[in-house]
C-alpha cells in the first residue's frame, strides 16, 4: 500500500513538473503520407517550427481546426513553418483521408496513422490534439480539443519561435 502511495506522489510530482515545463523530445515516428511515401518525423527537424496535428475525417472540430491551421500555415509557411496532420482514420475510413483532404485543398503535409502508433507515442488519447514543436525537434506546447479561438494560442506560440 506504501509503495502504491510512493508511486502515485511520484506521478503527481512528474505530471506537476511535465506542465511546469512542456519542453521534452518529440518522438520519432515513421509514417506513410496519403500517397503512400514513407516519412519519418526526425527529417522534419532543422528547417524551423513543426506543427502536428491529429485529426480524424469523422471528427467536426478537427474539420474546423485544420481549416484554421490551413490559414496559419499559408501565413507562416515562408517563415520556415511546417504542418503534418496526422490522420487517426482506422483502416475502414483511411480511404477517405485522401478525398477528404483534396476536397478541402490543404497544402500541408497529410500522414497516415491508422493503426495509431504515432498517437500511442504521442500519448494522444483523442482528437483533435496539436502539438508544436521547435526546429529541433522538441515540444514546446500541446493542445486538446478545439474551440473557435484556439487557433490564436498556436500562433502566439510559433511567434515565440520565430523571434
């Protein structure tokens, strides 16, 4: 019973530190984008900061975040800005990610998640849910659900990184 005490205090004081300071390494995931071509996170890092999004094509507020996050990637994106939106569609709704996208005209980067590691990794546990990370490959701030507005937050924290 102690030591299930000692153990919950230590979650508590880790969890109070992790939001404390959102800073850590972003994992490394490999994925496929909607065209098939493998892409691994780690080629993303150096050129400036990543955006990441999961999403899924059933999920309304993702719909309206990425329209959001399609109108701050056109701002940033000649700044060294980059988006991956990662699709958490299973393998039943995967083909629709594609048309989806295309109906929607989205210029970022679309990958594929659909058995869901990346989200594990990510621990992602639902959608939407953003992440921004700097040019080298770190978290600096995360984000779940969405409300019109929330997008205002993001852009403050990617003007941060471009100071």
């Amino acid at each position: 019973m102690r030591s299930l005490i000692l153990l919950c205090i230590s979650l508590i004081v880790f969890s109070s530190a992790f939001a404390q300071d959102h800073k850590h390494a972003s994992p490394n995931v490999k994925l496929e984008d909607i065209n098939g071509k493998k892409v691994q996170l780690k080629n993303w890092f150096g050129k400036g900061p990543v955006i990441i999004s999961f999403w899924a094509t059933w999920c309304m507020p993702c719909q309206e975040e990425l329209a959001e996050y399609q109108k701050l990637y056109n701002e940033y994106k000649e700044r060294g800005v980059q988006m991956l939106a990662i699709s958490i569609d299973d393998e039943k709704s995967a083909a629709k990610v594609k048309p989806f996208v295309k109906s929607r005209n989205y210029s970022f980067t679309i990958l594929l998640d659909s058995n869901s590691d990346a989200a594990h990794e990510f621990y992602v546990h639902d959608v939407p849910n953003t992440f921004l990370l700097d040019k080298k490959g770190n978290i600096v701030f995360s984000h779940h659900s969405y409300k019109r507005g929330d997008e205002l937050e993001l852009k403050k924290n990617i003007e941060e990184l471009l100071k």
